[in-house]
C-alpha cells in the first residue's frame, strides 16, 4: 500500500474536516494486517459497477472487491494507471457505459477521480484519458458521489446519471444536454449500481432500489447490502432468511431436486427448499440440516433417494428424509467414489438414469454410479460456458445456473454441445419467485 499517500490522504481528510471524506478514517480500521478490507464488516463503498461481463467491482479506499464474495485486491493490479497517473487511493464513481447505438463507447468503464475521469476497455486505458470530467461531461462537477448507466428505454434516452450532494444530474450521451433533478425521497448515495436492469443506490452499508425516471424509493427500502450483495456467512442470523436468500443476487453453490421433485438450493451458509406442488420456500442453515457438511458445498446431485453432497475432495451423502441422515462412513473421498478428483463446479443425475454428469471448469465428465469401482468418462468440453456455477436436471430438462442467471437445455447433450445461448432466465425471480 501506498502508505505515505494515505496516510496523507487520511489527514488532509481529518484537516479538512470534510462530511464527504470522514467516512474514509473510520472503516479503514477494518483492514486487517495486510491492508485487506473485509466487507463483510459493513463498508461504505466509494463506487459500485459491473465489468463488461456483469461482474461486479466494488470500490473502497485503494482496493476492489470483484464478485459479491472473496477477499479484496489493490484497484491498482486491474487499473494500473488508476495509481500510477493520479494518487488519490480512491476511486469516487464509476460506471459501464451502456450505449449500444455508439460501439465506440459501449461497454467501456468510467471512473471518475476527484476532476479526472478515466475510460477503460477491455481493461485498458484508453488512450488521450484520463481527462478532466468538464472535457467529456461538460456541465458534471468534479468530486462526484456516484455515477450509474442509464440506457434506453430505462431512460428516456441512453443517459448517464450523476450523483453529488442532493443534486442528480440526467446526462443525455447524446446530446450532452443536463437535466438536475432533486429526488426528495431518495438518501444522498456513496455509490450507484445497475444490476439486472435495476438502479441501486448505496449510502453506508444500506441501500435502496430507486426508479431511475422518478427517484422512487419504495418503502420497504433501505435494505441491508451485505443481504443481497455480499455473501457475509456471520451476518444476517436475525433477518429474514427466506426473502434474503430468495432475493440474493449472489450465486448459488449448488442446486438439486430430489426423485419426489423437492428442489434444494445451496448459497453460502444456508439453503433454500422448495417442495412440489408448494410454492412456499424455506430457508435453513446448513449447519441445521446436514451438520457434517457445515456450509459452502460444491455440487450436489440427487440419486435414488440420496443427496450426494461434494465440498472440495470430499463426498457426503445424506439419506433424504426429515432429519436428512448423514450416511456411516462418508465422508469419502470424491476420488475413491467417482473417480474422478475434486473440487467439482456442478453436478446433476436425470431421472431414471444412472449417470451423473459432473462439471469441473469448462468440462463435463460422466460416471456410471451403478459401475464398481466408479471411473469417470472422458471430459466433454461444453460449448458455451467456461465455468458453471450448479445445474439440476428434472423431468423438463437440464437448469444451469451461471452467476445470476439460468439457462434452460430440453436433454443433457444439448446443454454441452449448443453453441449459441439459449434464453437467459433471472435466478432470483424466475427460480425463487423474487418480486424485486
Ligand atoms: C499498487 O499499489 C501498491 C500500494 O499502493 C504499490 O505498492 C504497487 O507498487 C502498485 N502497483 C502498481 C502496478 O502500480
Ligand atoms: C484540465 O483542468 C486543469 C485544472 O482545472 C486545467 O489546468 C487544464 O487546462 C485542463 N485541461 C484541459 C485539456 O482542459
Ligand atoms: C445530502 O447532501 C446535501 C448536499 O447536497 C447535504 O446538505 C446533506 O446534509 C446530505 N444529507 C445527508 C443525510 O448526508
Ligand atoms: C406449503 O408449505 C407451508 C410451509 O411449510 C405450509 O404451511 C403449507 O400448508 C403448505 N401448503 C401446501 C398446499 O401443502
């Protein structure tokens, strides 16, 4: 870390005395040893945006946390020149811009420090950037609290939306033109976020789900980020578990549904359960349930009436029932039942079949359970994805979940052989019934 600049940074903040800066001292006390930030302790983020492939970056201080769990890294490893050309330690807004009409600007990054802003593509810099905020967003003041995309027709037209103080500035890409508005019911956001095609506004560790047009906030907002976009395993034991992990943008580990159709979904420290023909879920800890496995599991695939659990190179297998009952002698090791080493990405078993279809990186392997001993098949590479978060498979066909989508293949070698995507599908909404 750059330690001198910050700690410079930190006392012309102090000196200064300025509200927008004192937020800075007292959350770095949550870096641990090495300057690593926890999110997980309640950070106020400096700036929130999705790269060009939807994952989210998340801005404090020096550092970036990438994903909705995982340590944090220096920004500097990703946006060299974020440090090298400009010392601030701090990034104050960024976004993605969203403008399909103009290839020359979409799906860059911006990121606006103090008076400069900085366009990246692809993770470069682009070139004649970075470059004072009044040269490319004439009438957008520096020092900027936030900044989010707002592109057609969730915006009248392709749009950016700035943040300071109370102020919103409606910027037009195209015609440059600046409308400011005052949304009266929305808090003074830190960072801004668009996500799914929805507008987040972050302030503190809370945030609220704004109407872009409007400023509406609705009134079950602010929620608590570390609910929704954070994968915190301490936090949140006296929230509501099932609008959590129903709502949670962050992905699943592990998917399955049993042979009587009941669906079991694994995120972090909890699961939900969702029984045929009941569309009410319920939400458990891990540790509740299946004791042995205690959180976090890999892959988890549903065969002859057993829940077959893997975390790292261990197999569990749990007799489904209520208690589920955890098999003598498991765990084992994945290699000496499947054949085939761990970790595993995703696994799923059809109905009536006896294969299981294990994905470990861009690959799927097939193993015979009724085989003995279990050896695992060739890898088949999958066409379209490189990584699999957890799939399912059921009388309609194979699920597999990436990030915070879904997608749906009608047999298993349809899922690994299609090239081109099939409709995408909202996890949260489409899968769990999430209204918002
Ligand atoms: C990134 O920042 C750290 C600490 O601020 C510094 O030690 C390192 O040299 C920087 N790396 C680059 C590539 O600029
Ligand atoms: C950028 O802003 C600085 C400070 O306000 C000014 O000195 C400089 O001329 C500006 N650069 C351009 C290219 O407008
Ligand atoms: C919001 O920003 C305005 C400045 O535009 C400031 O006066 C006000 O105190 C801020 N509100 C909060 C809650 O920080
Ligand atoms: C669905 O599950 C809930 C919660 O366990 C239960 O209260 C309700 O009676 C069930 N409904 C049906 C139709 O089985």
């Amino acid at each position: 870390m750059k330690l001198l600049a910050h700690i410079l940074c930190l006392a012309l903040a102090l000196a200064w005395a300025h509200a927008d800066d004192v937020h800075a001292e007292g959350e770095e006390a949550h870096a641990d040893g090495d300057g690593e930030l926890d999110r997980c302790q309640g950070l106020e983020m400096d700036a929130v945006t999705v790269d060009e492939e939807g994952i989210p970056y998340f801005f404090k201080g020096d550092h970036l946390f990438k994903g909705f769990h995982g340590k944090s890294q220096l920004s500097n490893e990703s946006f060299t020149e974020l440090d090298e050309l400009h010392h601030v330690g701090h990034v104050d807004a960024a976004f993605l811009m969203h403008y399909e009409h103009h290839p020359t600007e979409h799906d860059h990054m911006f990121f606006f420090l103090d008076e400069k802003v900085f366009s990246y593509y692809q993770h470069k810099l682009e070139e004649g950037y970075p470059k004072n905020i009044s040269e490319v967003f004439p009438g957008i003041p520096d020092h900027l609290d936030a900044a989010v995309e707002c592109p057609h027709p969730q915006c009248d037209e392709d749009s950016v939306l700035f943040f300071k103080g109370h102020d919103i500035y409606h910027y037009s890409y195209q015609t440059k033109k600046i409308e400011t508005k005052h949304f009266s019911s929305m808090p003074n956001c830190t960072s801004a976020f668009r996500f799914m095609e929805h507008f987040y506004c972050f302030h503190g560790h809370l945030f609220s789900k704004f109407d872009p047009k409007t400023g509406d906030v609705h009134s079950r907002y602010p929620k608590e980020a570390r609910d929704y976009f954070m994968r915190c395993s301490k936090f949140g034991e006296d929230s509501d578990h099932v609008e959590r992990e129903r709502c949670s943008r962050v992905h699943l580990d592990a998917i399955t549904t049993d042979n009587a159709g009941n669906m079991y979904a694994f995120r972090g420290h909890h699961f939900i359960r969702k029984d045929e023909g009941n569309d009410t879920l319920k939400a458990d800890t891990i540790e509740h349930a299946f004791k042995e496995l205690h959180s976090e599991v890999d892959a988890v695939f549903t065969y002859e009436d057993h829940l077959y659990m893997i975390k790292d190179d261990q197999l569990y297998v749990y007799k489904v029932g209520e208690p589920h009952t955890h098999l003598d002698g498991y765990p084992k090791p994945v290699k000496d039942e499947l054949g085939i080493e761990g970790p595993i990405d995703a696994a799923f078993v059809c109905e009536d079949h006896h294969n299981v279809h294990l994905i470990k990186g861009g690959d799927v392997y097939n193993v015979d359970l009724k085989a003995s001993p279990r050896t695992a098949g060739p890898a088949r590479p999958i066409e379209a994805f490189k990584k699999v978060d957890a799939a399912m498979c059921g009388a309609d066909g194979v699920k597999v979940i990436v990030g915070n989508h879904y997608y749906h293949f009608d047999t298993p070698s349809i899922f690994i052989s299609t090239r081109a995507l099939s409709e995408q599908h909202k996890v949260s909404q489409q899968l769990f019934g999430c209204d918002h």
